[in-house]
C-alpha cells in the first residue's frame, strides 16, 4: 500500500472518501489484527499511514521518531516512511482543538470531563490544557493512571461544564448506546463526541434536546485527515479545503427522511429524490412486508397495532444504519421517540406537510381508511410532524416540485 489506514476494524471508516479529494487519493484501508501489527510495521511496505483505534500507542516503540506532540501525549495517529525509518506525529490534536472550538467556542476557565482512557482521551487532555480549561478529569471504568471512574464523576464532577467523548460507545454499528447520561450534569456547555459514524450520536442527540452546543467526531474526522495527507506528501493546503470537504461529505453521508400523513406522497416523492440524487431508496412500509411477507393491513387485522409498531421500530433502526440513502417512513413512524432518535442519527427528518383536504383515504393505510379516519390522524399528529422534522415543507403542488423543494432545502 502507498498511503491508508491501519486498525483493527475500518468497516466504518469515512477516510478513502476524504483522501480522494487530496493529494494522497491513493489511500486503503488496511485491517490489522493485533498480533500482526509488529510485523507489518517492521516491513515498512507503505510510505505513509494513519493509525487508528486501538493502535494509537502500540506503534510507537516502531518509530524511529516521534513529534514532541505525539511524545507528550502518548498516542500517534500518522506514520511517515521516510527512507526506511518510520516518523510517528499526532495530527488528531489539531482536529480535535478544531472541533472543540467549534462546538463549545472558548473553554477557558471551564470544568472539562474526558470519557475515556485510550489514546485520544490523552489528545483530549492536551487539547483541554491548551485551551485553558481550568479543571480536566478523565474517566474510565476503573481508576487507573489519574483517571476516575464514573460513579465519582457522577457523584463528585457532575458540575462539568465540557464533555469529550473519547470512548467508541454509541459507534456504529452499536448506535444505540451512550457513555453518560447527560441530565447527571446540569451545567454542561458543550458536549463533543469524537465519534463521526453515526454522524449524530445519541450522546449529541440528547444534548441538543437540551439546547446545548454538540457535535459529531466527522469534523475533527476531515480536520486531522487533511494534516495527515499534508505531512503524507509534503504538500500545504488552503485552510478552506477543510470547510469544503467537511460539507461535501456530511451531506453524502446523511440520508434523508421523509416524514408525513398517509396519503402525503412521501414513497412517491422519495423515489423522485432517489433518482435524482442517486441515491438508494427505502420505504419502512414496503421494507416490513418484504420481511414479514404480510401486507400492513393484514398485520393490524392480525397482530395488533402495537406488533406493527414494533416491527417498524425494528426496521426504522436498521435503516437509520445507513448512509446516503433516502427513507421514508410510515405515518405513524414518528410517534415513537426512540424511532425519531434513530432516524436523527444519520439523517435529516423532511416533513411533507400536506394540506388535509388533498389527502386522500386508501385502502391500504389501515388508520386511514376514510374521510373521518385522516381528519382524526391529522388532528392527533400534526404538532408530532412539526416538532420532529428537521425541515417542514408545506406542499400543493405535484411530486417533482415537493421533490425539489425538499432538495433545495437540504442541500442548503
């Protein structure tokens, strides 16, 4: 391999789609058990490499040299064959500064909490330090190497102001998972989660439920990925490459979510939007009867609501793993939180908001089957359709001018 990333497992990497926007396209993935590591290393067949988890440390008694930043904070994320000696540097500090002050601004003076112990909870502290935070902890399940552990965070540091999140816990694929209750901290500012897939995590998710400032690993992810490829090939770039690709990929990566009454035209618009955009396209509706083999309206004569609003949770968090993909969901998906949760992780929630009088009772749509039927669906859930969507699209018009709209929208 010419330039790539070493791991123990990538399948989740958005690295290769950076990369190819830079100077070090040819860039691979390269997944390394960890008692192959000190051989793949010691054969030096690459020019340059990023480290990720859990290698951040093991590498380092490889190295011929290594940064005064990746020495004091004991981790190195980028490896550079020069000659046959390996050079080790730290560019995940840059990002991760980068992220915080995006995110939190100045955190001068405030009470930082650090989840975690590996390699990048020791970029944390750098960065927290550097920032001027006056009070840095961090956390792990036991207390080992200054670290406490989290009943004495929640008990003694619950006056945190920043979080970061260093752990993997809530990373795809086990997106439904968080290092922390947020609520235990009362006077958070900001939470960084230096996890990018999902883009959203559900420690991000909550904490913007609070309105409180959050954000996903996928800048800090773009940020030090540029640093790297500069010390790759020796090139400089324009700082705004990074807002550029930051944008360019957030957008590839979320899917888009159509939310909306029986009726609305969101499976029509949808594909609309699938083929435009080239994207893939899924309907939890027609994806539960693939499973099921069972058409909805049997499943409610048969089950029961309550067994098809399971099946749809089930399927809404499957789908919601995705990226790049347009979904659109039943009408009555976004009653339950945990779906509206998934469904945020990755994606944009893209209410198509129909005028009652145009839509339409059908056969096929079991909780509305008549006139009477919609206008008691529409009164129940019209403040539900509001409050979740990300982006409310008032519609009168047919399917390709919704469908532009809601493009429009999202790209903006």
């Amino acid at each position: 391999m010419k330039y790539g990333l070493i791991g123990e497992k990538l399948g989740h990497s958005f690295s290769p789609d950076i990369h190819k926007r830079l100077a070090t396209s040819d860039y691979t993935l390269k997944e390394i058990p960890r008692e192959a590591l000190g051989e793949f290393l010691t054969k030096k067949e690459f020019k340059a490499v990023n480290v990720t988890i859990p290698y951040k440390q093991d590498v380092i008694p490889y190295l011929h040299y290594i940064s005064d930043a990746a020495r004091d904070i004991g981790a190195v994320n980028v490896i550079v064959n020069k000659d046959g000696l390996l050079y080790g540097y730290n560019t995940d500090f840059y990002g991760l500064k980068a992220l915080v002050l995006k995110t939190a601004g100045d955190i001068s003076g405030k009470r930082v909490l650090i989840l975690g112990t590996g390699g990048t909870s020791r970029t944390a502290l750098a960065v927290a330090k550097a920032l001027g935070a006056s009070r840095v902890d961090r956390v792990g399940r036991t207390a080992k190497e200054g670290c406490v552990t989290y009943p004495f965070a929640y008990e003694h540091l619950s006056d945190s102001e920043i979080i970061i999140n260093t752990t993997p816990v809530g990373m795809y694929p086990e997106c439904d998972a968080a290092p922390v209750d947020i609520n235990i901290f009362p006077n958070l500012q900001g939470v960084v989660d230096v996890v990018f897939n999902p883009i959203s995590t559900n420690l991000v998710l909550s904490a913007r439920a609070k309105g409180i400032p959050a954000m996903g690993g996928l800048y800090m992810l773009v940020y030090q990925a540029v640093a790297a490829s500069e010390l790759f090939a020796d090139v400089k770039y324009d700082q705004s490459i990074i807002d550029d690709i930051y944008r360019e990929l957030k957008v590839s990566k979320q899917n888009i979510v159509l939310s909306g009454m029986p009726g609305c035209g969101k499976s029509t618009v949808g594909r609309l939007l699938a083929q435009e955009m080239s994207r893939e396209f899924y309907d939890i509706d027609e994806e539960i009867v693939k499973q099921t083999g069972t058409e909805i309206t049997e499943i409610f004569k048969t089950q029961g609501e309550k067994a098809f609003r399971d099946m749809e949770t089930e399927t809404a968090k499957k789908l919601s793993k995705l990226s790049g993909v347009v979904i659109s969901c039943g009408g009555g998906t976004v009653l339950r939180d945990e779906n509206v949760n998934a469904l945020r992780r990755n994606g944009v929630i893209c209410f198509i908001d129909r005028p009652l009088e145009q839509l339409v009772p059908t056969e096929d749509r079991p909780l509305a089957l008549s006139r009477a039927d919609i206008e008691k669906r529409y009164n129940e859930r019209i403040d539900r359709y509001t409050s979740t969507c990300d982006i409310r699209v008032p519609v009168e018009g047919e399917a390709n001018s919704v469908a532009q709209k809601i493009r429009k929208e999202f790209l903006n």
